[in-house]
C-alpha cells in the first residue's frame, strides 16, 4: 500500500524566521523606489537574487511530501524526487528537539536554514553527518540508514508516517 505525508506545518519559530525573510526583498523593493542611479538598479539586482534563491529553495530543497511505497522511502519536491530503498532503512523512532540533542549532541547545518524549515545536511557532534528535511523542531522523526547518511524529517502526523514505515516493511 502506498501512503502520503506533507511536511509537517512550520513551528512558530521558522514561521517568523520565513516572514523576516520575505521581508528583506520587500524592504529592498521600497528602497529602489526611494533611490535613483547605480543604487537602484544594484537594488533591483539584489531582489532578483533573492527571488531567485527562494525559488531555487522552494522547487528544490523543500519537500513537498514524504511518499511510502512497497519497497521505497520517497522524498518529493516540486523538481526532484529522492528514493531510499525500505530494505536500507533501520531504526526509525520519533524525537523531541531535547532528545535529539541528547543522541546527537551539537549540530551544525549544512544548506538551508529559516526559508520554510532547515534542508540539508546537519553535521551532528556524535553521529556524524545527517540528511535533514525539517520543518519544525518538535515531532521530527529519525530513520537510520545502513548505508549513506541518516535522515531527519518532519512529516505531518508522525506516528502515522512510522505506522506505515513498519508496514510497508518487514521490520
């Protein structure tokens, strides 16, 4: 059976870090209107940057949704899809931000971070190098690989998204 998870909604916290973000071409579009020259069109430049960026982020690094099929793990943007084999997978159990900081220590990011959640990579002072697609730092569910880089997610409805993890698999 297949089964379908959103990312999870985003915490309070990486809301407001994705408003202020929002805010900064806002803020420079009204800046280019209030300057003349060289400046405005550096101004203009810088916003279209940051469109851009936001772009790149939304189409490419954001997941759209985590899909369980029979026999894969499927992490889906709007631009890619990424799969994991269920037969690589090992221990999954879910994580409060306290508990992951107990199994992992410090982390440091590696990608995007405040822009709708944190994706990329978390270099973590006990385990190493993680795979991240977050969107919040509460309800994050942890997957182990067998081989390549564990993952950390935040589907929406985690208990369900570990449910059907068990499943579509012989644990």
């Amino acid at each position: 059976m297949n089964y379908s998870f959103k990312l999870a909604p985003m915490s309070p916290l990486i809301l407001a870090l994705t408003v202020a973000l929002w805010g900064l071409p806002c803020i420079f579009i009204l800046w280019a209107v209030f300057t003349a020259g060289p400046v405005r069109w550096t101004t203009i430049a810088t916003v279209c940057f940051l469109l851009l960026l936001y772009g790149m982020v939304w189409v490419g690094f954001r997941p759209a949704r985590f899909l369980i099929t029979a026999d894969q793990l499927k992490i889906s943007f709007p631009a890619r899809q990424r799969s994991f084999p269920l037969a690589d997978l090992g221990e999954v159990q879910i994580l409060s931000e306290t508990e992951f900081r107990q199994k992992f220590g410090w982390a440091l990011r590696i990608g995007v971070g405040g822009l709708w959640g944190g994706f990329g990579w978390l270099y973590t002072g006990q385990k190493g190098m993680l795979e991240f697609y977050i969107s919040r730092s509460d309800g994050l569910v942890w997957i182990e690989r067998r081989s390549g880089n564990d993952l950390l997610l935040t589907p929406d409805q985690p208990e369900h998204f570990i449910q059907a993890l068990q499943e579509n698999r012989s644990w």
